[in-house]
C-alpha cells in the first residue's frame, strides 16, 4: 500500500510539472524592443562620472526574439551587443574596431553569494514591477520585471554566464530597471518606452566580422 501511494505521488508531481512546463511554453513570449535611459556613476578617481557617461552613451533599446536579443548603444564604446539563442554566446561589436568580441554563455566562475526577491514595487511606464537581487562577490545586480512580459526561460536554460539562466528562471520576464553596483562604477538602465512588435529576423544578423573571444 505505501509503495503504491508512493507511485502516486510521484506520478501526479510529474505530471503537474509536465503541466505547468506546457502551460509556460505555450504563453505568448515578449518579442519587440524596450528603450532604456543609462545613468552612469564613477566610484574611482581614475575616470570622472561625465567621461565614463560618454563611454556608455545615455540610450540603449534592447530587441527581444525567440531567445535572441540585441542591444544597441548611443555611447563611445559599445555599438551593439547581440545574443544568439543557438550559439548561447555573445557578440560585442564596438565602435572603431572591425571585430565581434565573444563571450561564450556556458560557463560562470563567479559565485553567486546570494538570490533573494525584495517586498518592495517599482512602478515602471504604469507597470507594477517586482524586484529580484543578485549579489557576486564584489557586486550587486538588482532587477526590476513586470511578470506580465513573459520570456520563456527555457531559452536560456544553459546560459550559465552573469547567471542568465536563473534570471529568466526566476523572473520570466525581461528587466524594465537594472542597477549594476560593482566596486567602481554604478550603471542604471531605467525603461523609458517597450514596443511589442515582430521583428525581422535580420534583427539579429551579426556582422561578417573577425572574432576574438574574451575566455
């Protein structure tokens, strides 16, 4: 009798995780872009606050699709960042130098010293967003998502790096605000408009580039 109830048990887990997994794949995933407003603090006197605001420029929109994303800057250094889905890598593309800088997603060494959701809302573009706390060893990443923008975290499932793969699987949702706090800068992304729109997939073309991987 208790093996039988144990059978059931285990059966019924499976089955509602096997539930809840095809009601996630078959919601309608975000695809469009999010325009983002960048304000850059300098922590060192080796670089001013308004020099490092150049370097970073003051605009960057973020295109969303199947997995896919790409992020494009207004600043002096980085032109666009893309992310494709099926190489899990990504690919820095900065202005002057005709190279794609990769950074390969399969891999962090970073420890990840604590995950925690905050009680405190942001309203963001009239959007209740919740709040989701990375802290590494020497920096703090903080997230601000609306649940409602749903971004299947199956497609990044084995994106180790920056823990990408526990973002998505803890929020499902791209940021609306992003603060990175690291030892000597401090750079806030704050969502300014989001587009949902279908987008082309030349979107995510890379450039016919040289590539030099960072690791």
């Amino acid at each position: 009798m208790k093996s039988l109830t144990l059978f059931l048990s285990i059966l019924i887990f499976a089955t509602s995780s096997c539930q809840k997994k095809n009601i996630e794949n078959n919601k309608n995933e975000f695809e469009g872009k999010i325009t983002y407003e960048i304000s850059v603090v300098s922590k060192t006197n080796n670089i001013s606050t308004e020099d490092l605001q150049k370097i970073y420029g003051t605009r960057m929109t973020k295109y969303f699709k199947e997995g896919n994303f790409k992020m494009s800057y207004n600043g002096e250094d980085i032109k666009t960042i893309y992310f494709i889905k099926n190489d899990n890598k990504e690919y820095d593309y900065r202005n002057g130098i005709d190279t794609l800088f990769v950074t390969p997603y399969n891999n962090e060494s970073r420890q990840l010293i604590n995950s925690k959701f905050e009680k405190s809302e942001k309203i963001i573009l009239n959007r209740k967003c919740k709040l989701l706390i990375h802290e590494l060893e020497d920096t703090k990443n903080s997230y601000w998502y609306d649940p409602s923008l749903y971004i299947n975290p199956e497609n990044y499932k084995d994106s180790k790096f920056s823990f990408t793969d526990l973002y998505f699987e803890q929020a499902k949702a791209p940021w609306l605000k992003y603060k990175y706090d690291g030892k000597n800068i401090a750079i806030t992304y704050t969502a300014i408009q989001i587009s949902e729109e279908k987008l082309d997939n030349n979107t995510f073309h890379l450039p016919d580039l040289p590539k030099i991987y960072y690791h």
